[in-house]
C-alpha cells in the first residue's frame, strides 16, 4: 500500500443525519422478513424484491439495452460486412468501456468473463483481462456515516487518525489509512452507497436475460443461469466485509505457516458488514521490480513462494484466493509476501482436487483418452460427450506443448490454445477452474515481468511431485501407479524424475516418503505393486546370477586354456534396474531428514512384515521358474543361449527435468 498522509479526525460540523438516513435506506434491501438475513445470495429474494417494484426494473433495463444497442448494432454490421475478424479487438476493447460505464456488477461480469474461454473467443479474453474496478471515490461525509451506522460510534471516537483522502478507491468500497486509539496503523474499507440496490437490481435483470437467451439461442451451451449465480454469490460475498474478515482468518490459519506468507490482522472490534478495519501494511507491488531490488529483496523468488501458495491453496485445502493481481500481493520490507483483499475466495471439492493431479499425470503419459475422460469428471464435458474429435484436439494442444521439457512450459500459451479449443467444441467451464486460471496466469503475468523466462509449471512441478509420492490417498496412489507402471515393465526414470523433483519442494523429507511408501506398499492397494516388485526382483537377481556364472566361466576357461567366450550383450552391463536402483538410493541420501542410521530400523520394518516374507516367497517360486525353464531350453535347444532383453523405457522429455 502506497504511504498516505494521516489527519486527525475532528468532529462533524453540520447535522446531515438526514441525508444520512435517505442514503442508508436505498442501499438495503428490503429484508425484515427473512428470517436468512446474513447476506448471503437468495435469488428467490430478489426476485420477490423486484418482481413488486417493475418501474424500476424497466428504468434499469432500458438504460441497458440503450447501452448495449450500439455495441450490438455494430456486431451485426461487422458480420454483414464481412469485418468480424478485422474489428474484433476493437469491438473487445468497446466492450471493456462499457461494462465499466454499467457499473460494479458489470464490472464483475466483464472479470469473470475474462476467465471463461468457453463462452468468448481469444481475442475477447485477452482484453476484458485488461478490465479494472477503479472508480471515483465517493464523499467522505457518507463514508464517515457508514462508519458510525456499521461501529455504533463516530469514526473519531474510533480512529485516531484518517486519511484525508481514500488512498484507493474500487467497484465495491474505498479504502482509507488510519491509526487506531491504540497505535496501530490500520486500513479502512468502507463499502460504496446503494451498492446493494444496484447489484441486486442488475442481478435480477441479469438472470431474466440468461434464461431467454438459454432458451432461445441455441449455440450457447453453458448454463448461463448457474453462471450468473455462481457470480452473484461471489459478489454477495465480496460485499460482506463480515464475510472477507473470516476469509483472511481462515487464509491465514490454513497456510500462515509458511514462513514467507504474511495475512494482516483483522480488528473484529471496529469491523462490520461495511466496514473493514485490517492491519496496515507496508510494501511493495510486485511489479514495481525496480524498487523490490532496490530494498534487496529477490522479486523472483517471492513469486516462486507465491506459486507454492497457490499449489497449496488448490491441492491441499481447496481454499484459495481467487483474485491475486500485483495490488493484491505486496513485497514487504522482511522479504515476506503479504495477501490482501480476502472477498472472492474460492473452494474447490476433494474429487476436484484430485482429479486436476490426475490430469497432470495422464498429460505426462500422453494419454489423452485418459485426459478426455478427466474433463468428464471435472465437470467439463457431460458425461454423453462424444470424446471422437475431441481427443485429436487435446493431442494437438498438449502435443506440442509436450515436446519441450517441464522448465521450457509456459502456462499462458498453453491456457491460450486450451481457450480455442473449448471455444470450438461444447466444453463448459467450471467456475473454480476459471479462476484457478485467472490465478495462475496472473502469477506468471507478474513472474515474466520480473524474469522473462520464469514458468509457472517449473515451480510447480516439485510440488505435485511430492503429492504424488507422499500422499495416500487412493486417487493419488492411482495415478502414481499409472505413471510408474506399463505394460513393459517400470519406469525407473520418472520414478527418479519424481524424487529429484520432490527433493526441491520445502515440506519434503526422509521419513515421510519412507512411511508413505511403506504403508502402500504393504497396504492391499498396493498388492499389484508388489506383483511387479517380484518380477523386477527376479530379472535383476537372473542377470546377477548369469553375470556372476559367466564371470566364473570365463576366469576358469582361461585358467584351463579353453576360448573365452565373449560377453552376451545383456551381461556387458549392469541391468537396467540395477543402475537405476543405485540412482534412487544415491537421491535418497540427499533426501532431507537422510539419517543412515534409521535405515536398519526401516530394514527390520520390512523384514519383519508378513508381506515381505510372501514377496519372497513369490520371488523364490518365479526365479526358480526361470531357471528351469531356461535348463529345459539349453538342453533341448541345442545348448543355445537364450538372449533376455530389458525393456528401456521411454520417458516423455516434458518429464526429463
């Protein structure tokens, strides 16, 4: 937040008590009813509110109509005239003007807009990204009302000092600096007048255009209706400073453990439904690179843990900040990234969850039938989607996108293609993908900015690598079994990929991979795991045991001065697993929390448990097998070697960093 000049508070000099009343009862709704009077979305309400009052409606909507009409007139003359395509940025750009001449709810409509590729084209997303809610502020006497109406005292009676001025001002609210009785330097959000009336107005006139416009026009495949509503009640939220205080709670309790995350204190005491009263901080916009380096703090590292945040944020607890622009995230003098503006927070559900990790793993293997099916269960696609043309498209999408490595990736030319695809075909977007979008493009927005090669995915990478291998959840141990295991055998790179990767992410250690991987392992779902184990255990114990006999043989050839055979080509080097094996454990040694005297106690662990003596039961019964099978084959064929091969797997290079 930029420094601001406080001033005393003295009190009113004239009685606008009046004014103040006539101000207060046009911004609520009519309510006294409703035994639900806590604020949160109600279209039934809303439409019982406006259904009584048609005038007014009908005032609204024909300065809509009148709005749009030129907009709309031109559209239509573009496509007679053939100029679609050449005037589409400026008819884009049109709109963005208009949506903020409408006012706060448009606004937000244009916001959410700007994250639904599945309702406007490319070029359209690209500018309504550009859209701002910064509006006029509005006279301090109505905001010092508020104050008092919201406290039950006069601002001076709370606030020391005020700014003489809002230091910023939004759709919603205005913001003022200030100091409390107490000392503390505080930020004043106070909500803007008749916001309630006029949202909840454009909200109703909104909903009546959705459900004729689904009804009648037949190439729009989203609900709008469910759209619209998923966007009033995030306004309805925004709106509750109530609500945004026990959001930064909430924020801070689930990941204010991170060292380098800073959440402001929220002052309960002088905070009410329109009225916010936050620890002050003091800091730096991302953005301003310049001044970052110049307090010696690392722009591109704090945007490293910001990305880290967010991980969390989507794949821990489904709790995250939906609206992280540069003003939203502060460099603060200890190096620390602060968060602020708690109002559109979004959740996300556990099988959502788990489902955009499983996405990623079947990305990884390129399997794109896989991926079609997950849009399914995310919600993208209904479940009687053809996926025919639609898998060629995400092949040719991520295709490309996987020929360069996990580090090359960029996330906004990927999201790019995506939005054309799901333009194109009757993909719908859910609203926490959206913003999960708009969150992670804007983080690589600010990132490039500081460093034109950041990319998101890199920094994401480890992460999800840790998840997959430390977490037990059943989708996860899936999907991990679906990323380590085909039909040629294991594959020994990703498994190493995955525990370099995870090695760089913060929370990862020793002990937790060892549990984890112990408790699947010996777990019922990890019986097929240990079907592979015995196999892998047999053809590298048969390589050794051919390796250590020809050995033999050749030393007692030569001694004898009988030819020495040469060496087999599968017996000139270590087997595949064994060299990979080596690997593994050299990465476990740079595991943090490698202690090698806990590893006898993991050793006895796996000794002494039932399934350890059955695997070596199995191995004993499967290496026999071969070794009478391959006596059989020397005596009956002629004495003929038997040449094995081991399979090397392939490794998509999107896994090879």
């Amino acid at each position: 937040m930029a420094p601001s000049t406080l001033s005393p508070l003295s009190p009113p000099q004239e009685d606008n008590s009046a004014k103040y009343q006539s101000i207060a009862s046009e911004t609520d709704l009519d309510i006294s009813d409703e035994p639900d009077a806590d604020w949160r979305y109600n279209p039934e309400r809303i439409n019982r509110q406006y259904s009584r009052q048609p005038l007014a409606v009908l005032a609204r909507l024909s300065n809509i109509l009148l709005t749009f009409g030129s907009f709309i007139l031109g559209l239509w003359w573009d496509k007679v005239t053939g100029n679609q395509a050449k005037n589409e940025r400026l008819r884009a750009i049109k709109l963005v003007n208009i949506l903020t001449r409408l006012g706060p709810a448009y606004i937000k409509i244009g916001q959410a807009l700007s994250t639904r590729p599945d309702l406007v084209s490319p070029v359209y997303l690209e500018e309504l990204s550009k859209l701002q809610d910064q509006l006029p502020s509005f006279d301090n006497e109505i905001a010092f009302r508020f104050i008092e109406e919201e406290l039950g005292k006069p601002p001076q009676q709370i606030y020391a000092e005020l700014s003489p001025k809002p230091i910023a001002a939004a759709s919603l609210g205005q913001v003022y600096k200030g100091k409390l009785k107490t000392g503390e330097t505080v930020a004043v959000k106070v909500q803007r007048p008749d916001l309630i009336r006029r949202i909840t107005l454009d909200i109703f006139i909104m909903r009546g255009i959705a459900a004729w416009v689904q009804k009648n026009v037949g190439r729009v495949r989203s609900d709008l209706m469910a759209i619209t509503d998923e966007l009033a009640e995030r306004v309805f939220e925004e709106i509750n400073y109530t609500q945004e205080g026990r959001n930064a709670e909430k924020f801070k309790k689930l990941y204010g453990y991170m060292e380098e995350i800073y959440v402001p204190k929220i002052y309960w005491e002088y905070t009410g439904r329109r009225v916010l009263t936050m620890e002050w901080i003091t800091g730096t916009k991302l953005t301003n690179i310049k001044e970052v380096q110049a307090k010696g703090i690392d722009a591109t590292h704090l945007v490293e843990v910001g990305v880290e945040c967010s991980l969390r944020q989507l794949l821990e607890h489904g709790f995250f900040h939906a609206d992280p622009h540069p003003g939203n995230l502060l460099a603060m003098e200890d190096g620390r990234l602060a968060y602020l503006d708690f109002g559109m927070m979004s959740r996300i559900k556990p099988y959502q969850r788990y489902g955009l990790i499983e996405a990623v793993v079947h990305l990884v293997n390129r399997d794109f039938e896989s991926l079609g099916q997950d849009y399914i269960k995310l919600d993208f696609l209904t479940p009687d989607t053809d996926l025919t043309p639609i898998i060629p498209a995400l092949s040719n999408v991520f295709g490309n996108a996987l020929g360069a490595s996990v580090a090359e990736l960029n996330f906004k030319s990927i999201t790019d293609q995506m939005s054309a695809m799901m333009y194109e075909f009757p993909f719908r977007v859910p609203a926490y993908y959206a913003l999960i979008i708009r969150s992670m493009v804007t983080l690589e927005g600010i990132a490039i900015g500081i460093d034109p090669n950041f990319k998101v995915l890199s920094k994401a990478y480890p992460y999800i690598a840790k998840r997959l291998l430390t977490d037990p959840a059943p989708e996860l141990r899936a999907s991990l079994k679906d990323l380590l295991f085909k039909e040629e055998g294991f594959r020994w790179h990703r498994l190493e990929n995955l525990m370099n990767n995870a090695n760089n992410s913060r929370d990862y250690d020793f002990d937790k991979i060892v549990d984890q991987a112990l408790e699947f392992l010996f777990s019922e779902r990890g019986s097929f795991i240990r079907e592979r184990l015995a196999d892998e255990i047999v053809n590298t114990l048969d390589n050794l045991g051919r390796r250590t006999w020809f050995n033999f043989s050749a030393v007692f050839r030569e001694q004898v001065g009988l030819a020495v055979q040469e060496t087999p080509v599968d017996l000139r080097e270590e087997s595949y697993s064994v060299k990979h094996i080596k690997n593994i454990i050299q990465i476990l040694q740079q595991t943090p929390g490698f202690d090698p005297t806990r590893t006898v106690g993991v050793v006895v662990k796996i000794i002494t448990k039932p399934e350890t003596q059955q695997l070596g039961q199995n191995v004993a019964g499967k290496l026999t097998q071969k070794l009478a099978a391959r006596l059989i084959r020397n005596l009956l064929l002629e004495n003929t070697p038997v040449v094995q091969s081991y399979p090397q797997p392939s490794l998509p290079s999107g896994m090879s960093n």
